[in-house]
C-alpha cells in the first residue's frame, strides 16, 4: 500500500500516465467518429503504424514536425477513404475491410521502410517535439508537471477531444452523423447522403489515427520500429465501448488505462516486483481494463445502425 501511494504521489508518474494516454485519446476520437457514423473500423492498428511511419520518415527526411503530423493524418484518411468506399457504398464485411486494412498498411509501412533505408539496421533518431510548459499551471504540485508541461501534440489531443464531443453533439453535422449511425433511412429521408457521411466520418477518423500513431514517432519516440503500436489499436477500440461512445469518458477511460499501464512499470521496481514475475504486470493493464470494460459496458448504448449497411431507398 505505502508503495502505491508513493507511486501516486510522483510527478513523474502524472508525466508517464498522460504521455502514454496521448495517442490514445487521438485513435479513440478516431474510431468513435467512425462507429458513431455506423462503421466499425478494425484498420485502427495498421493505420497507426503506418501514420508512425509516414509522419517519422517525413521528420528524417527534412520536413517540419506539423508537416510530419499533416502527412500521416493524410495517409491515415487514404486508407479510412477505402476502407469507406469498400464498406459503404458497395457493403463489403467491416471485419474483414477493418483486418484487411490493417495487414495492408502495416506492411505498407514495412515495405516502404525497407525501400527508404534499405541498409539501416538500426531505427535512425530525429529531434521530436519539445515540452511546452504553460507558465503558472505546470507550477501546480503533483499533476503540474503531467498535465501542463507535455508537448504541444498532447495539448493538441485534449484539444480533439473537446471539439469531438462539440461538433457531435452541438452541431447540425454531428446530428446527421449520429443519425446515420442510429437511424439512416430518416437520414435519407431529410435529403442527406447516408454514404457520404459514412465514407466522410470514416476518412476523418481515420486520420485521427494515425496522427496518434505519429505520436509516439514525433513526440513519445525519437525513431521507428515496427512494434511500437503494440495493440493501441485494439485498446481504443475497447475505449469506445467503456466510454460508452462518449467523448468524454473515452477519454477518462484512456487516462485509466495509462494509469495501470503507468503504475505496472513502477511497481516492477519495488519490492513486489521482486516477488512476482514481470509478466503479471505487463498484463495488469490489460486485465484491468477488461474488468473496467465489462462493467461500463453494461449500460452502454450501442448505435443502432452500427456495422449495419444501408443501401439508398430501402427501409
């Protein structure tokens, strides 16, 4: 007990927990986005990697950090724009276009590294983001240092995350994109395009993704290398379902992951983690976040068109 309320009451634990909910919060908006609009996308873990990659290879090869993070947002929605037109328009499985996706971009990703570096053996570094600290705030006694002296990418996550839940549930836009999640056909019916909201909300999402991808390449990491998503994907997708398609509480089910996650690294170094195998906690986190998702989940409401197509004029 002494050892976790040290754990809790380190700064550098805040640090670790929001830098790690970061890329987080970012695939999560992303995949909300695209299940809000009815399309379950499966290609969340390749899309990161290859956004990890577009926006790292950008920074090696002479562009600016912004432009590393516009380039993979761009690769991101080229992959989201055909996983929507295989699934929209033409009703292809959204399992099978989601697996599918990712298989592509990761290897994608894989090709096009070895094409660019064809003799590197090890991951090239670059100079990634810097902290920002916000005078005053970062100030603040034990979460100051965590949640005001991150880098201008976690800033800008937090940022996605309040214009998500705006634009979903204050604008006409956002209600024709929950619509189409919940009811197409009275989409159809006011005039709107049931498949172009679809195709839209999936290209945007998955642009998301990938820039928390580029996260962990242009402000987490400073280099590349292949492992470094490490099942993100499929644990923004659970994030979803335990925030109930929320914003909000997405993202404070991202903060507690982080947590866990945060908390096993430094209860390995203690002196339970001289008893007890470092596998145990490796998949506390995960083991957590399970229990957490069973018990939200159960008064999560499900859209109602998710993963349903919809074809122009049928009822």
């Amino acid at each position: 007990m002494t050892d976790l309320l040290d754990i809790f009451l380190s700064a550098s634990f805040w640090v670790a927990l929001v830098r790690i909910a970061s890329p987080l919060i970012f695939a999560t908006m992303g995949e909300l986005i695209c299940e809000r609009a009815g399309v379950l996308n499966l290609g969340i873990e390749g899309i990161m990697v290859f956004g990890a990659f577009a926006g790292w290879l950008t920074v090696y090869l002479g562009g600016g950090l912004w432009l590393g993070v516009g380039v993979a947002m761009l690769a991101g929605m080229a992959f989201g724009l055909l996983h929507g037109v295989l699934t929209v328009p033409f009703g292809l499985s959204q399992h099978v276009v989601g697996l599918g996706i990712t298989l592509l971009a990761t290897a994608a990703a894989y090709f096009a590294y070895r094409l660019a570096l064809p003799e590197v053996t090890s991951p090239p570094k670059i100079t990634p983001f810097a902290p920002w600290p916000i005078p005053g705030l970062a100030a603040i006694p034990l979460i100051g240092e965590g949640f005001f002296a991150q880098t201008p990418l976690t800033y800008a996550g937090f940022v996605v995350a309040g214009l998500t839940a705006l634009v979903l549930f204050r604008t006409p836009l956002g209600l024709a994109l929950r619509a189409a999640g919940e009811n197409p056909a009275a989409v159809e019916a006011q005039g709107l395009s049931v498949t172009a909201l679809r195709i839209g909300a999936v290209a945007v999402g998955s642009g998301l993704m990938a820039v928390g991808g580029a996260f962990l390449t242009l402000s987490a990491f400073s280099s590349f290398f292949f492992e470094m998503v490490n099942g993100r994907g499929w644990i923004c997708i659970a994030l979803v379902v335990f925030g109930g398609w929320k914003p909000g509480k997405a993202v404070l089910g991202a903060l507690l992951f982080a947590a866990f996650d945060a908390g096993q690294i430094r209860l390995q170094q203690t002196a339970l983690g001289a008893t007890l195998p470092y596998q145990v906690f490796l998949m506390a986190p995960y083991l957590l976040s399970i229990l957490a998702l069973v018990v939200m989940s159960r008064r999560a409401s499900v859209p109602a068109a998710l993963m349903v197509p919809f074809n122009k004029g049928e009822r």
